[in-house]
C-alpha cells in the first residue's frame, strides 16, 4: 500500500443502542465520542441504528407494518381497482 494516502485503521466500538449491544472491531470511521471498553482502555465509538442483535434476520422476529393503512394510502392517491 502507497504510504500517506489510506485513512487511520484502529479499534472502534460500534454501539446498538436499541438492541443494548456493543463489540469492538478495527475500522476506518472515526467519531469524536469515546467510551470506555471492557479492558479499561477509551475507544471511540459509533452508534449504529441496528445490527446483528436487532436485524430481524438474524433474531427472527418480525416487525408488524401497518399495511392497511399503506392500502388505503395507495387507494386515495391512485383510486381503487376496478373489480373484473
């Protein structure tokens, strides 16, 4: 690899705050908040919006959507179809 040209690559601790789950992995995102692991030294971390703890794949569950109202929202916006 060229030298001076690639981003820094060190430990980050990725966050799901809704699963309540952490793991420290190396990458390239940076961030200017910190926290503190579990081996006492400060990373910095990044709060991510859903992983492996919270993706319904991996948990198998389900969300529930309201698809009635995304019917009716459809219907209103492009009329009903017509029975055959």
């Amino acid at each position: 690899m060229k030298p001076g040209i690639h981003p820094a690559y060190g430990p980050v601790v990725f966050r799901d705050r809704a699963a309540g789950f952490a793991f420290l992995t190396r990458s390239t995102m940076t961030s200017d908040r910190t926290v503190e692991w579990e081996d006492g030294n400060t990373y910095p971390v990044v709060d991510v919006e859903i992983s492996s703890a919270s993706h319904p794949f991996y948990t198998g569950t389900a969300r529930v959507l309201d698809t009635a109202g995304r019917v009716e929202r459809f219907e209103r916006r492009y009329g009903r179809r017509e029975a055959r």
